[in-house]
C-alpha cells in the first residue's frame, strides 16, 4: 500500500471519553488497601474470561506502595487514598510498568487474545483509566499528551492518534482518529512544540528489507517519515512533512 498525499485531516467535534471498563474506584483508607475481596467482587462479572489467570500480576518493587494484584484484579491507589480496580482477568501478560514524575499517572501494557493496549490511570480523580495504545509523550509542561498506534490485526486499544488534556480534576480526550494511520507501520510520537503541536513519524508501508529481515529489522533500516499533528483554532489536523 502506498502512501497517499498530502494527508490532512481536520476534526472540530470529535470529542471521545477514552474510559476503560470495566473499573471502579472505591473509597478505602490505607489499612483495607490489601484486602482484595472488594475489588473482586466489584468486578465479578456472569461473561467469564478468555484468559483465566492462574497467578496475581507481578508488580515491580518500585509500584507496590501503590498498586497490588491478585489473579483477577489489580488494586491501583489513588492519590487520595481510594483504590482504582482494574480487571486482569482477561490478559496474560501485564507489563511496562511506569509512573510520573509528580506520581499522578501510573500506566501499563496489557497482553490478550488476539488483544493488546496500554493503560494509563490518572489518580488524581475517581475511576480514571486511559486507553493510549502505547506508552503516551507529554508536553514540556506535562499540561498535554499525546499517542499513537497502529497495529498489523488492528487489536490495539487505540488504533490511531490520541492527544489528552490534564486539568485539575482529571484528564480529558480532546482528539482522536482511527482512520489516518494506514499508510504507515511503527507509528511513534517523537515529542511537542508547545503544546499545540504533535510530531510525529512513520515508516511507509512500502519499506522492503533484504529476503531474511525480520520485521524489527526493516523498521530499523527504513527511513522515517515526519508528520506533525497540529492545532488550528478549534481543529486539529494531520500533515505530512516529508515526501516520501
């Protein structure tokens, strides 16, 4: 497939709440934050799932003052002193752990059948919890931040852009688009110019590698393509820089 250009694409009212569920936040003080049986139960759903967990999500040293496991959820704690549950039952494999500077935002990736996403829950508020696709970049001032993902079986909890706003009470979703990103592999945000401005890249699908590259190979061989994703007015629009 090739690359079709200019790409531009203009978004004034798409507006999207990026939640995940299923998730609650509980009202417990530091003495219950152990106790599993209330996110549990919680989260107790009839729908079993595809993965049935047969031990707790390891949680790095580092984490585990605020977050904690058993087989079926995980216990995120907020900056308040209430628990995020997160329901683990249907990954198998739960990583890439990492938290903010300031200690708001703590994110993971999750592994499934035939699924994959990463999670970033903002503790500053009650039942938070952001699909990003990949581990997301923020603004010099941490006032913004923005991913993107494509995957090949189109799995991703993203699956295109996504920029967020972060205010006082929460987090936002104020762009997202799903349908720019299929004329590219490894799309990736390589950082902001203040906070109106994404940039971004790409390797064109066109990119061919010597018969035995793997694909990691390819992408590192291949030349990038820049993009910026940038705010005009009330609009965000998509645009290519490089010709390919």
């Amino acid at each position: 497939m090739t690359v079709r250009k200019p790409i531009k694409v203009t978004l004034a009212s798409f507006v999207v709440a990026s939640l995940c569920v299923p998730s609650v936040t509980l009202a417990m003080d530091d003495k219950n934050f152990s106790s599993s049986a209330t996110c549990e139960e919680v989260l107790k759903s009839p729908d079993q799932s595809e993965i049935l967990r047969e031990e707790p999500v390891i949680i790095p040293g580092e984490y585990r003052d605020i977050a904690s496991s058993t087989e079926s959820a995980m216990r995120i704690k907020t900056l308040s002193g209430g628990v995020t549950c997160f329901d683990v039952g249907d990954w198998s494999v739960v990583e890439q752990f990492w938290i903010s500077g300031d200690g708001r935002f703590f994110g993971f990736h999750t592994f499934g059948l035939e699924a994959d996403g990463h999670h970033v829950v903002d503790r500053i508020a009650s039942d938070i919890i952001l699909e990003t696709g990949l581990r997301p970049v923020f603004s010099d001032d941490a006032t913004m931040f923005a991913a993107a993902q494509r995957t090949g079986a189109g799995w991703g909890n993203l699956e295109g852009l996504g920029v967020w706003r972060v205010g006082p009470d929460g987090t936002e979703s104020v762009y997202k688009f799903n349908n720019g990103l299929l004329d590219g592999l490894d799309w990736r945000v390589d950082g902001w110019i203040g906070n109106d401005e994404v940039r971004l890249s790409t390797v064109h699908e066109f990119a061919l590698g010597e018969d035995g590259d793997s694909f990691e190979e390819i992408l590192t061989q291949s030349k990038r393509y820049d993009y910026r994703l940038i705010k005009r007015e009330a609009d965000w629009e998509l645009e290519d820089i490089d010709e390919p």
